[in-house]
C-alpha cells in the first residue's frame, strides 16, 4: 500500500479552515507527515489510529505514541502537533473537526493528556470495530452530496464518540466478559423464545452451570433474573405503544400463559399490565402522557 508523504521540514501553523458542522477525512501518511497548530483550532477535533502509529505532542515537549486501536480528541484552543511515529513511519488515520451538540459535551470528557487533549485507547473488542465502522461510514456519508448526508455523517460521528465514552468511562458493558456479553444479546434479542439456560450456554460455548456462574459473578443476577428483565421491558414497551391484547402481549415476551405474565409483570413493577398500560397512557391512574416506559428500571449489575 502506497503511503503518500507530506512534508513540513519546520514548525509552521498548518492551515485550517473551521468546520461549520463537521469536515471529516481519511489520511494514508508517510514518514514526513506531520501537522503543528500553536493556538489549535476553533472546533474539536477526533483523530483515530486504524493502523501504523501517529506521535502527539503536548506544549510543553511531552509526547505519546498513538498507536492502533488509540484516539486523541483536542478541545478548541489546544495545542495541536501530531506527526507519523517514526517506528514503522506510517500512519493510517480517521479524523473529524466538528462543533459538538450540546448533548454531546459529556461524552468528550477523557482522560487527559495534556490540558484540552483528551485520550483514548479502545480494547480488542467491539468497541474498536464500531467505532473504526462508525468512523469510516462517517467519512463516506460526509463525501455524498444529496440531503441527508451531512446528518447521516454527524450521527455516524455520534455513534463513534458514543463508543469511545463508553470505554474511557469504563463501561460497564466493555467491561462484562464477551460470553456474558453473547448471553445477554441473546436473551434481549430472542424475548418471545422460551427460556432454556442450557440452549444459551450452548450458544455461548460453555456448560450451563460454568455459565450460571460467570454471568451471576458479573451482572449480579442469574439468567433467569436476566431474562425475566429483558421480558418485562419488551413487554413495557408492547403495552405503552401498541394496542395487543394482554394475552398477545405475553406471548410475543415469552411468557406461557397471560396469567403468569400478569404475575411477573406485577412482581416487577408493582402494576399489572393493563393499569400499566393506563398509567402509561394518561390513565386515572396515571401520571400523565410522554411518560418513558423503562424509566427506573433496574439495569444488568444494579
């Protein structure tokens, strides 16, 4: 693969024009690439390491090596000065300026560097996968010239970002072991299939009780417990916005019969099903419209 140099033999402020939304790109570097903004930018910016290393300096002389899997976020202002890592003398990079929405602002709170430049290193696990596919579709959508691209591109951005402060927050889901991780997609993603522990141990590659045990060591319930959640929120769901009769609503979670539905869901959240569906929807009862249905519901490791 071809690595095109781009050569900035002095320390000269590297042009740049501030992004209204979002200017994103893809960069194949050499060895002589490299990029020195005294003052930085007027906007954020995301740099993400796909492969080869880059090399980030702070102000003060201080620098990191960005490797693979490694994201560097600069706030407006900071100091920017990043080059390709002499070892391997490559670097393959995505990169966003954007000006964040404001719901966006406590996701950019990493760890810090130097003041106003953030770090983040992504473990070998989904996370790194989406957020290169996040960032790569970003880059795509931002190049496409019919309506929808330039949101289509911000909420691939968004998707990324998302990712990232997942990890640099120590997410709890990164956290938890990817077989546990399988057994719980399993058992939000199949909500109306009977549950059978062995069937989900069998999926995730190990013995039902070897299983039982690793997911109550790290979600703090049992399978069971889990799939008894993931059942009543679908079911949450089911009866705040559609119009299924109970029994329907029972049998698409899961459940065998309307009667022990109506038992679980009463255990679970206080109501039955039917003066849940009336809260939900303004009822006497009720505490009015727009209500969020998994409002205060307990989460996996509460």
């Amino acid at each position: 693969m071809h690595y095109p140099a781009v050569a900035t033999p002095d320390p000269t402020n590297t042009p740049h024009v501030t992004a209204d939304f979002l200017a994103a790109g893809e960069f194949r570097c050499g060895p002589a690439y490299r990029t020195w903004r005294a003052q930085g930018t007027e906007d954020w910016l995301v740099i993400y390491t796909v492969a080869g290393a880059g090399r980030i300096v702070g102000r003060d002389g201080g620098a990191h090596r960005l490797a693979e899997g490694e994201a560097v976020l600069y706030e407006p202002g900071a100091h920017h000065d990043y080059s390709t890592d002499p070892d391997p003398g490559r670097w393959h990079l995505l990169w966003a300026h954007f000006q964040p929405r404001n719901t966006w602002l406590p996701w950019l709170r990493w760890p810090q560097f130097r003041p106003g430049t953030g770090l983040c290193r992504l473990p070998e696990n989904e996370s790194r996968k989406a957020v290169r596919g996040a960032l790569s579709r970003m880059v795509r959508l931002s190049r496409r010239t019919h309506r929808m691209a330039e949101p289509l591109a911000v909420n691939a951005l968004e998707e990324a970002l998302l990712w990232m402060a997942e990890a640099v927050g120590g997410g709890e889901w990164l956290g938890l072991d990817p077989r546990v991780r399988a057994a719980i997609d399993l058992l939000t993603r199949e909500v109306a299939t009977p549950f059978r522990a062995d069937a989900i141990a069998r999926a995730c590659g190990l013995s039902p009780s070897r299983l039982s045990h690793l997911f109550k060591r790290e979600t703090g319930m049992s399978l069971q417990q889990a799939a008894d959640q993931a059942r009543v929120r679908q079911a949450k769901h089911l009866l705040a916005y559609t119009d299924l009769p109970i029994q329907d609503v029972a049998g698409a979670c899961g459940f065998e019969s309307a009667f022990y539905f109506s038992r679980r869901f009463r255990r679970a959240t206080g109501n039955s099903p039917s003066a849940f569906r009336e809260r939900m929807r303004g009822g006497r009862t009720g505490t009015g419209d727009g209500e969020d249905p998994a409002a205060h519901e307990p989460r996996l490791g509460d």
